[in-house]
C-alpha cells in the first residue's frame, strides 16, 4: 500500500501543454484529474484516429465495449500502420499473423491469435467472447470460425510490407529498435534491418461508468512462425475489471506476459495506486526481475480507472498515448519513465 501523502501527491496535476499541428501535445507529470463524462485513452499517437472512432459512439451514451471495437479497427484497416493489422509486417516465413482480445464490463473475454487472413481480428474475438463456450481460438482454427461467421477471407500482406520483409531476409537480423512506432514511417521507407513491433490497446469508459477494453496487433515484425505476444492474452496485454479500472499494455510481450503485466497494474489500482503510479509499479518489478531489460527493450503501460483518471508508464522514453474526451479529442501525452 502507499501512503497517504503519496497518494494525494500522485493525484495531483501538474504541467503544461502546447499545440503541435492539429494535436495538443502534453506532458502530464502527475495523474489527470476526475472525469464526469465518458473518456477514451489508447496507446501511441495512432491511437488519437482510432479515439475518434470510439468518441463517436461514447459521445452518443453508447456502450463501452462497441466504443473499442470500433476504435481500434481504424489501425486494423490502415495499411500505412505496419504494426497492426492490414499492412503489418510478417513474420519470417513472410505471413501476417494477427493477434488481439477485446473484454466487456461483466468481465467476458474473447481472443484469437495467429490468425491470417482476416482484416478485423478485433471483431472475431468479440465473437469468440459472444458466441462460443471459449475464451480463445488459435490458428487455423481462429480463421475456420471468422469464416463461418461470414468474415471475408483477404490478403494482408502489402507489397510495400512484402518489400521491407524481402530486403530484411537478406541479413535475416532480428533487432528490434526501440520506439520506431514513433517515427511515422511507412513500410515502403522501413529499413530491411528495423522494424515495428507494436499494438493498439483501447480503454474506454462510457457514460453508464462501464469499461471496456480491446488490444490488437501484426505482433513482432519477422518472429518466429507461430509466436504469440502478449496482446491477445487476458491479464498480460489487456485487463479490464469493471470495480476498479482496466489496463493495457505496449512493447516487447514477453516481459510482459511473464509477469502478468495488465493484470498487475489494475490489481495494484485496487490496492489504492493511481494509474501512473500502478503502471510504473508494473515496470519496476520488470526491471527488478531484469536489470538488463532497462537498456535493450520497451514496454509501457496504459491505464485508466473507474473515476476516469489515467496515466502511464514505460521503460524507455518515448511512449505516448492518445486521450479523448469531451473537452479534447486530440490529445496526446507523453509518458513518464524508467530511463
């Protein structure tokens, strides 16, 4: 537990907050204050597009759970973004595989992982969650089950991602670059060399007081065939519990599966930390277990809770999230971290 006068000196907010282009960009030191009306907060400045998508429903008194769906298929279907979905980079064998898992406010939850072909492996998972007995479906069985259900069977694989993945199999070096998601490339100017490895993750809460999350991605660009992250597993990329808050994670999965990382940080929310604090919790005990991971790999935490406060965290700078609101549909913040 913390103590009080941490606490109250975490809540509080502090910074300033300047204008870039069309986005508001802020540098938030401390926690946002209490919301009264429904909000939407997703990871990485991609997420600001997909929060407009969510808005639209929240803003209209609908329901969390759709609000995320629908958020983060604007990623999904956007072959600019390598990182998730339509256009993502493919593993070695040179196939995109999708992962992602999307949780309602009853604490029901769907999944699918390695699944191809699909161009909202958001909506499968709902399906998952509503209308089997499972919580996840993998593979070709996750693709067998979207096509009964009427999903359309479509190419993923880009020429400009087929391009960037047949420059990379000439040194076949896998090293991934910390925060290129934030670099705003497309995959025709990727490297063979760099690559992206990233998610979107949603959380919303609707003007009911209900949360909802949702997390999907292309996974690590050239992984192994067959490798999952740990965005389409509940408690590690994503956690939503409706008394408390919901959590979502970004960077490398592994770290974060090993050590339950969504899971965590809503738990620690339940004990009394606020959402940066939780999230940075998340990342020290990473840390603690892997002095190393400070200097070779991101991951962030994204967290938002009942009251509508939010914050986050990360190992490496660079991390930055998307927030909308009635007051602001464009803006982005800087996560504090480790380094």
């Amino acid at each position: 537990m913390i103590s009080r006068r941490k606490f109250l000196a975490a809540t509080s907010l502090t910074g300033a907050s300047i204008v870039t282009g069309n986005k508001s960009f802020s540098n938030f030191v401390k926690e946002s204050p209490v919301l009264n009306s429904p909000i939407v907060i997703s990871t990485w400045d991609f997420g600001i597009a997909a929060n407009a998508a969510a808005w639209q429903i929240l803003k209209n008194k609908g329901r969390a759970l759709d609000a995320v769906e629908k958020g983060v298929q604007v990623p999904e279907a956007d072959p600019t973004n390598s990182s998730v979905g339509y256009g993502g980079l493919p593993d070695r064998d040179g196939r995109v595989t999708l992962d992602a898992c999307i949780m309602d406010e009853l604490g029901n939850c769907g999944s699918v992982a390695a699944l191809e072909h699909i161009m909202h492996p958001i909506s499968v998972a709902r399906l998952v969650m509503e209308k089997t007995p499972h919580v996840m479906l993998v593979g070709t069985g996750a693709l067998q089950f979207a096509l009964e259900q009427g999903f359309k069977k479509e190419n993923l694989l880009i020429p400009s991602s087929e391009k960037a993945w047949k420059e990379w199999l000439k040194n076949a070096k896998y090293q991934p670059e910390i925060n290129i998601e934030n670099k705003l490339f497309s995959p025709t100017k990727l490297p063979g060399n760099q690559f992206n490895h990233d998610t979107i993750g949603m959380l919303a809460l609707d003007a009911a007081g209900n949360l909802s999350g949702a997390c999907t991605t292309s996974g690590m660009a050239y992984k192994m065939h067959g490798r999952v992250g740990d965005s389409p597993i509940i408690g590690a990329g994503l956690y939503i519990d409706n008394e408390v808050g919901g959590a979502t994670s970004t960077g490398v999965g592994e770290e974060v599966i090993r050590n339950v990382g969504s899971f965590l940080v809503v738990e620690l929310m339940r004990q009394g930390y606020p959402p940066e604090e939780a999230c940075k919790e998340a990342v020290m005990r990473i840390i603690r277990k892997k002095p190393n991971t400070a200097k070779e790999i991101q991951v962030g935490f994204l967290a938002l809770n009942k009251k509508g406060q939010y914050g986050a965290f990360a190992i490496q700078k660079g991390f930055s999230y998307a927030v909308c609101d009635a007051n602001d549909q464009k803006l982005l913040v800087k996560a504090n971290s480790y380094s």
